[in-house]
C-alpha cells in the first residue's frame, strides 16, 4: 500500500541533506584557514585592512579550503 504524503519526512530529508554537506566541508577547518588569511593581512599591512579587504581574501580561502575537503572525502 503507498503512503500517503507527509510534509514532516521531505523537510527532514532536506535538514538530512544539509547537515552533510555541512560536515563534508569541514567549517571548522575553513574557518581556521579564513582566519589565518585575515592575520596574515593584519600582518602584512600592520593594522587591520579594510571591510572589503578583510572579506573576500576570507570568504576565498574558506570556500577554497571547504572544496578541497569535499574533493578529498569524494576522491
């Protein structure tokens, strides 16, 4: 007999779906190696760079870092 329809179990799967992609990209890790990069400018330009300055570089490396993660896991 089918089942009927349940609202429930299609959000589940779906919360299911993004706590893995989740722990495939390791945030913690991405995190830590946003916040190298951002130092590294404090560093390099001896005081704290600027909003936009300071996000992308963070943002590039966080996202680059959580797809090798991915890439690693999946090769």
């Amino acid at each position: 007999m089918k089942q009927p329809f349940n609202a429930n179990c299609m959000h589940r799967s779906k919360a299911v779906l993004i706590l893995g992609y989740v722990k495939l990209t390791r945030p913690l890790g991405s995190f830590l190696i946003g916040l190298a990069a951002f130092l590294g400018q404090v560093v390099a330009l001896e005081g704290l760079p600027s909003l936009p300055l300071a996000v992308f570089p963070f943002l590039a490396s966080f996202f680059i870092t959580a797809s090798s993660f991915a890439f690693n896991d999946y090769f």
